[in-house]
C-alpha cells in the first residue's frame, strides 16, 4: 500500500476530534443503557417483594 497523502496540523486534529466525539458518544449511550437496565432490575425486584410478600402474607387471598 502506498502512502497518498500525510496528515498534518488541523487535519490531524479534526480526525482525533472526530474520534473523541465517537467514543463520548458510545460512552453516553453505554451509560444511559445501564441507568436503563438498573431501573428495570430495580422495578422487577420491587414486583418479586410485592409477589412474595402477598403470598407469603395471605391477607387478601381467598385460597386459604
């Protein structure tokens, strides 16, 4: 492969801040997708304790 061209100055600077804006990019959107999972984790253990909690109360049931 042949060398066309070199990179020099601002071009150089605009590629790695290209580059930078990706990976924050993909960082955000990591971060955001675990806040995401944490509160869905969270919501479904809440149900599981209010599940487990009814039935091993047995207020309200009418299964006695």
């Amino acid at each position: 492969m042949n060398l066309l061209k070199e990179i020099q100055g601002e071009e150089v600077k605009r590629i790695l801040d290209q580059a930078e804006e990706q990976r924050s990019g993909f960082s955000f959107m990591n971060q955001k997708q675990a806040g995401i999972q944490e509160m869905i984790q969270a919501s479904l253990k809440k149900q599981r304790n209010k599940r487990k909690d009814y039935w091993d109360d047995g207020s309200g049931r009418d299964d006695k």
